[in-house]
C-alpha cells in the first residue's frame, strides 16, 4: 500500500521530468492559448505543473495534506492558464495561491 508521501513523491518526479519552458516560449504560447490553441494552453500548463506542486508544498495551510495542496495548486494553475490572465502564470500563482488557500480557510471556518 502506498503512502500520500510516495504518491507526492511520485507525482514530483513526474512532473520534473516535463519539459521546461524557456522565458521566450512562454509568453509566445500565451498569445497562442489566447487565440484558441489548446495545445499551446496544455504546454504552458504542463511547463508550470513542477512549479505549482514547489509553490502549494510552501504556501499551504498546515491543516491540508499536502497531496490536497497540490491538487488544489494545480487547478489554480488551469484557471489562471484557462482565463488568460495577464502576465506569465509562474507570476501570478503564488499570489492567487495565497488567496485561494485563504478562502478555502474561510470556507473551512479556520
């Protein structure tokens, strides 16, 4: 039986095995995304996924499993990618992070 440790841990790995993405591609697929291209929103998504996971393990409440947190983080990452929002999402995550988790709490009564 495995651990939510390992299954982090196994995700982790995956997700640092994606591709990259350079600071000049990013902006390039953006635009691209914006205009409709599925395939270029699935690359930007996929290029942030190891960022997401590094920035929801910090940023997380105490009281979320840290799986949670990142499942949480990657949904975030979606929206923002989804909804074109201004700036690079790498940018914009931690801050909407913050702000996610903080409703969540409130939800919670936290």
């Amino acid at each position: 039986m495995t651990t939510d440790d390992e299954h982090l841990a196994e995700y982790l790995n995956e997700v640092g095995r994606l591709p990259r993405l350079s600071p000049g591609d990013e902006p390039q697929l953006l635009l691209r995304g914006a205009e409709g291209d599925h395939d270029a929103r699935k690359r930007v998504i996929e290029g942030n996924l190891e960022v997401a996971a590094r920035l929801a393990l910090r940023l997380a409440p105490h009281w979320m499993r840290p799986l949670d947190a990142v499942q949480e983080a990657n949904l975030v990452l979606v929206r923002l990618v989804e909804d074109g929002v201004g700036g690079q999402p790498a940018d914009r995550l931690s801050e909407e992070l913050v702000r996610h988790y903080a409703e969540v709490s409130r939800r919670l009564g936290l």
